[in-house]
C-alpha cells in the first residue's frame, strides 16, 4: 500500500526567488528542472460514482507519455493533533489497476441518477477547457460509462528532503523523503504542497506532524499567511470555477469542504 500524506499551502502572496531561498534554508534541493503535464479527471457523470467516494481517477500526460492514476482518500480515524485536520491521505494505484478499480466502484455504486436534479452536470465546464482537445483511449471495452471532465495542465516545480528530521526540529527521526511542488496552472492557479509517501496507516500521524511542521517553517511565520486553513487544490478550484454544480454537489455530500476561506 502506497499512502501520500499531503498538505497544501498558499504561494501566490510569494516571489519564486523567497520560495526557493526558504527551501534552501531547509535543506531541499531542485529535483531537476520545471515539468509541464496534462492531466485528464475521469468519472461516470450520470452518477459521479467515483468523485462522491472521493475517488480521482486521471490519465496524466509528459513529456509524450502518460499513466492512468487513481487517488482514493483515506478516512483515518481523526487524532489531537491540528495536523491531522489540514493534511490529507489519498491511496495512490497507477497502470491498468487504476482503471479496473475505477470501474468496479462504479459498477458497485447503487446511486445510478444524476446527483443534480436540473442536469448541467455531465456538460459543464467542456466548452471552456476541453474543446480542440481528444481524451485519451480508455484502455478496455468495459470502460463505456467513463468520461472525461476535467482538463487541467500544470507547470510544476519540485524540491526534495531527505531525512526530514534533522532538518525540522521533529522530535522523532523521520527517515522518508519529504518533497516540495510549485504548481501553476492554465486556469492561473498557484499553489504550494508539501507531500510524504508512507506504506502503512500506522506511519500517519508522523507523517502528518512532519508535514505541517514544514510548512510552518516554510510560511507559517509570514504575514502572507494568515489563513487558518490550507488552500484549495488545483482539481477543486477548477471544479468550483469551471464545474459549479459539480463542486456544489461534492461540497453538500461531504466529500469537499466549503472554499469560503479562499478567495480565488
């Protein structure tokens, strides 16, 4: 089992060059140049099977490659600790799996109507971000009731931690590589995460104390920072910006929180 333990933080109040001077201080390094990568969000929009289990499955395009991914969020049973209410665990499959996991959700999903009565749901947002552009081949024939809604390219630069421990006053030797992404998208969204890979549900809570202490070395003393949350990633601010009706209905299931607190 692969469990990413990650947390978001707010960068548009920055210059490249603070950033990268803070990270350095830390102790990271550049993880080679910026990348630039297409990612495609997949679900069945009749029933939005997948996104209200809070589900992602996305076909990610580089460098003329790509791999089929599938994010599933853990519901770890909450701890004291305020970290653990601003990270989040999200189970991570790639290749075919991906997919074959995908669709036994939705074939196992009894809620076959759509979730916003008034429809909207199934077209939003494609004129704007999708036209001119094909999605990719579905890798097997059962794969009718998946269709893409998210189109989302990213510019992302990438800062690696080995051996956080030393580096963060963390009381406990952290021996897992903590990484550091700048992403910028092409709906002109900026924004920062610090992530750390765990292969057990046990590891999480130090994973997450070792998160949020990066990130308060990083920009929680600054003026710039004054929001007691994290900000929205790249995948819900294009949901709340381009598919409304979609992100109304993952806020009033649950699956999301409410962006008051950003305001983008």
């Amino acid at each position: 089992m692969i469990l990413e333990v990650e947390q978001k933080f707010r960068i548009d109040n920055y210059d490249d060059d603070e950033i990268s001077s803070r990270l350095r201080t830390l102790g990271f390094r550049p993880e080679g140049t910026a990348v630039t990568f297409t990612d495609w969000y997949f679900d069945d929009l009749s029933s939005l099977a997948l996104s209200l289990k809070d589900c992602w499955l996305r076909y990610r395009e580089m460098g003329g490659h790509g791999e089929w991914q599938l994010k599933r969020g853990k519901s770890l049973q909450p701890g004291t600790d305020d970290s653990t209410s601003k990270s989040t665990v999200y189970e991570e499959v790639e290749g075919l799996e991906a997919v074959d996991i995908a669709l036994a959700v939705i074939q196992s999903d009894n809620n076959t109507a759509l979730r916003n009565e008034g429809g909207g749901i199934e077209t939003e947002g494609h004129g704007a971000t999708m036209k001119d552009f094909p999605a990719p081949s579905i890798p097997t024939s059962q794969a009718h009731s998946l269709q893409p809604f998210v189109r989302l390219v990213t510019n992302r630069t990438s800062w690696i931690l080995s051996h956080a421990g030393a580096h963060t006053g963390s009381s406990a030797t952290w021996n897992g590589k903590i990484r550091v992404d700048l992403d910028t998208t092409n709906t002109h969204y900026a924004v920062g995460e610090v992530e750390t890979v765990v292969n057990s549900e046990d590891q999480v809570p130090e994973a997450q104390a070792v998160v949020q202490r990066v990130i308060e070395l990083l920009v929680g003393n600054s003026e710039n920072n004054t929001s007691p949350s994290p900000p929205i990633g790249k995948l819900e601010h294009f949901l709340l910006h381009f598919r409304p009706n979609h992100y109304q209905t993952l806020i009033q299931s649950g699956v999301l929180l409410d962006a008051d607190r950003v305001k983008n």
